[in-house]
C-alpha cells in the first residue's frame, strides 16, 4: 500500500479555506468600490454646499488611500490565514488557456497565490458591476 506523498486537506479545511476566499473577495471588492464609495459619500454628507472645495477633494484622496493601505494590510493577513488553514501554502497552480500550447497535455503550471486570484478576481468583479452601474442605472440631472 503506497501512501499518496501529497495529502489534500481534509472537508473542515477546505470550508474553512473557502470562508476565508470568501472574505478575501468581499474585502477585495470593498477596496476597489466600497472604499472609494464610502468616502465619497461621506464627504458630500458632511458638505455645505454643492460645490467641491480643495479640501474635502484633498480629504477624499487621503481617506481613499489610507483604507486602501489598510486593506492591503487586512487582506494579507487572510492570506496568512488561509495558508495557515491550507497547510501552509498559499500557492495554487494555474495554467492560463493561452499560456499554453495546443498539443501540450501537461498539467504543470505557473504557481500563483489565493491572493493574486481574489485580487483578479475581485477588480474584474468591481469593472463589469460599474459598467452595468454607469450604462444601465446612473441618472443625470
């Protein structure tokens, strides 16, 4: 009986693993539209009038940035966690159609981490719901 040299992780792994995917994408979708949104909004709350002042212009740039920064931040530690969780890679491999040759049968690809995916996955996410957004539901006047 030969014992297979790489273990898969077990079901309460895998869910785990998945709730933290999860997460990462959900933070990762908070820090493309969430975060830009919420500072916006803030500001125009807090305005006195219609008009947008270098300040509250200057405000929103450095609010935007610093909840971006602390995100990246966020974000890594749940990739931390997922590795952790994982059994302690955060890499997967993944072999891009293009990035491969008609007759080529190997499976063996370039190792990319859970974070590049949500990361990806999460700004492609945020373009195609702002185009809907901006062609389909934003209203001028």
């Amino acid at each position: 009986m030969s014992s297979p040299t790489t273990r898969s992780p077990s079901a309460p792994r895998k869910i785990a693993g998945a709730l933290i995917l999860t997460l990462m994408l959900a933070g990762g979708l908070f820090m493309w539209a969430g975060n830009p949104y919420l500072w916006i909004r803030v500001t125009a709350s807090r305005a006195d009038s219609q008009n947008l002042t270098m300040g509250q212009a200057a405000f929103v740039i450095f609010a935007i940035a610093l909840t971006g920064f602390v995100m990246v931040k966020v974000l890594a530690v749940l990739n931390g966690w997922y590795a952790k969780v994982m059994g302690g890679s955060d890499e997967v491999t993944v072999r891009m159609p293009w990035n491969q040759s008609m007759r080529d049968g190997r499976t063996t690809g370039r190792t990319t981490s859970a974070i590049d995916i949500v990361m990806v996955g999460s700004v492609s996410i945020a373009l195609v719901v702002a185009t809907i957004w901006f062609f389909f539901f934003a209203t001028y006047g």
